[in-house]
C-alpha cells in the first residue's frame, strides 16, 4: 500500500471507528445520566417567557451528552498512542498523538471538557449561582486561563508569533500573539455554547467546520491535525443520532465549550483564524444576535429580537425547530465549503 492511499484509509478508519465506538456506549450515557437524575431544568415561561414555554416539554432531558464526543476521541486517542509505545511497528502509523499538532488541542479539549462538567453538574443539581453552575465571571476565569495556558503553549514552546492573513501574508505580531490567541478561543467557544440551544442546532455547525479544517490540514501536510478533527466529526455523527429532535441528551456546557475551544485551537494551528468566522458562521450569528440584544437593551431600553439567541427568535416569529436546524445545517455546510475554497486558493 503506498503512502497517500494510507493516509486516507486512516482518515476513513478512524472517523467511522470513532462513530461505532461513540454509537455503541451512547445507550448506556443515556440510561446513566436518567439514572443519576442530570435533566436539564427548562427556565419557567415566567422567567423567559419565550424561550421558556416553547421548551418546556424538554425539561427532565438528560445534559451532558458532550461526554459521547470528547471521551472517545479521548479513548481512541489513548488506545492508539499507548498502543504504539507497547507495541511499536506498524501500529504506530495509526497514532495521531503528537507534541505539534494535536497535543495541545486534546489538552485544551479535555480542560474545557472538565469545567463544562462541573458546570453542568451544578446546574442539574441547582448548585452555585441563580439556578445553578457557575457565575459567569468564574466560568470566563476558568476558560481565559485554558486559552491563555494554550497562548503560552503556542508562543514559547511552539514558537509561534505571527498571524496568517489570507491572500496577503503573514505579520509577525510578537507577545500580541497571546492575547490573539486568547480571544480567538474564547470568542469560539462561548459562541458554540451560544449555539447549543435546539436539538442538534450546535451539533451540525460543529460536523461542518471540524471537516473544513480537516481539509485544510490536510492541505497543508499536518496529517495528525486532519486525523483528530475526522475523529472529533465521527463522534458528533454518533453524537446526532440521539441528539435529533427529539433529542435523547443534550450536549450540555462539557460538550460545547470543549468543542469549541477544540476548533479554535485547531483554527490556530491552521493559521487560518481569520477564516473562522466563515467557516463557522452560524456561531457568529448566534452570538452576535446575542451582543446585538443585549447593547440595544442598554442603550435603547429595547428589544431588536424577541428573544436571543437568534434561534429563539426564529422560534417565536413561527419557524418550526426542525426547519431552524436544518437551514442551519446547510447554511454551516456552504459556509465551511467557502471557507475551505478560500484557504486552498490562498495556498496557490
């Protein structure tokens, strides 16, 4: 078998290995999470008069169902990297661990990971600020200091200072690459959790932008990167299955804030931050409706939106959810598509 032909057997393999595996232990999530009582409490009509009465019927949903992705791109990630320390050879060629291309997003990933748990936790639980989980201002603490361990990452050990702009060059920035970096993480996953509102609303975004900076790894020759991103989008296939209306869990702060400080990370590692915002365009718009409605409240006293996020919105003028989530899908499909054309034409 010759090199390229491997390299996306690879691909293929893993991607649908971590669909099986996500596939195959999801049921027992599920079960587990109804077991332990972790539904997600649905804010009362008097509360979010909006969001609140067109949700109701999904309170007592099981949170948490982020843990089908990251845990088996974790496992499978662990099988394969301690499979090659032990048994070297042929094995090693399917381990996708390495110090320059994935390491730091898995650690980010499972970082992330661990705070959205313990969110989700005390929110189920009713624990810690109103209605439970963590006070905003702890939750921008605890995922500024994951950004910024991975700024210091980049910047020191990796030796990156500088930012690629598209069809003009790259601009060293120096010590502005930490803040740079920063940003783009934070911003990319608050905007994921934004997102994260409908059954399988986030989910699908998440697929599409995950494969467009696969292709651009792959493009570039970061062979490992393009891996982790197919593994991440096998386990949100498996993910969807039971996160479609009507959703079976939800994929909770421990799947969407991990997810998306994920693809920032690998948006950086492309050097193709500035393409994010198309790649993952339904994340922009979601948070800037939120920006948008929370500056004119303050300003103007009024609302632009009925309610924010912009899916709600859509929600109270009539949309269906289905058709919400579905127009989304394929507004995030072309939206990566261009994305990854532009990335690829900048290279010529």
């Amino acid at each position: 078998m010759n090199l390229n032909a491997f390299v996306v057997i690879r691909l293929i393999v893993i991607t649908f290995g971590c669909f099986a595996l996500a596939m195959a232990w999801a049921p027992f999530l599920i079960r587990l999470l109804k077991r332990y009582g972790m539904g997600k409490t649905i804010r009362s009509a008097e509360v979010a008069p909006i969001a609140g009465g067109l949700h109701a019927h999904k309170s007592g949903t099981p949170v948490m169902g982020g843990l089908v992705v990251w845990v088996t791109v974790l496992v499978v990630t662990l099988i394969l990297s301690s499979g090659c320390a032990f048994i070297d050879g042929a094995w090693c060629s399917w381990n996708f661990l390495s110090r320059s291309q994935t390491l730091l997003p898995i650690g980010a990933l499972l970082a992330a990971a661990m705070v959205g748990l313990v969110d989700d936790y005390l929110n189920v639980k009713k624990i810690g600020a109103a209605g439970g989980g963590l006070r905003m201002r702890h939750r921008l603490i605890s995922y500024s200091l994951i950004a910024l361990g991975g700024a210091w990452w980049f910047y020191s050990k990796l030796g990156w200072d500088f930012i690629h702009i598209p069809f003009v060059g790259n601009f060293e920035v120096g010590w502005l690459y930490i803040p740079i970096f920063a940003i783009v993480i934070i911003a990319t996953s608050f905007s994921v959790n934004e997102t994260d509102g409908l059954d399988g609303l986030a989910g699908g975004p998440l697929m599409a932008a995950f494969t467009g900076y696969a292709v651009i790894a792959f493009a570039q020759g970061k062979m490992d990167l393009a891996v982790f991103c197919v593994a991440i989008v096998g386990a949100l296939m498996a993910f969807l299955w039971y996160n479609v209306t009507p959703a079976s869990f939800f994929m909770g702060d421990t799947g969407a804030m991990s997810l998306g400080t994920a693809l920032g990370v690998v948006a950086m590692l492309t050097n193709q931050p500035l393409l994010l915002p198309i790649i993952g365009l339904p994340f922009v718009l979601e948070s800037l409706s939120v920006i948008i409605q929370v500056a004119s409240k303050k300003i103007r006293k009024k609302k632009v939106f009925l309610s924010a996020p912009v899916h709600h919105h859509l929600q109270a003028i009539g949309w269906k959810e289905s058709q919400i989530v579905f127009r989304t899908w394929l507004i995030s499909m072309f939206s990566a598509g261009v994305g990854v054309v532009l990335a690829l034409t900048d290279r010529m």
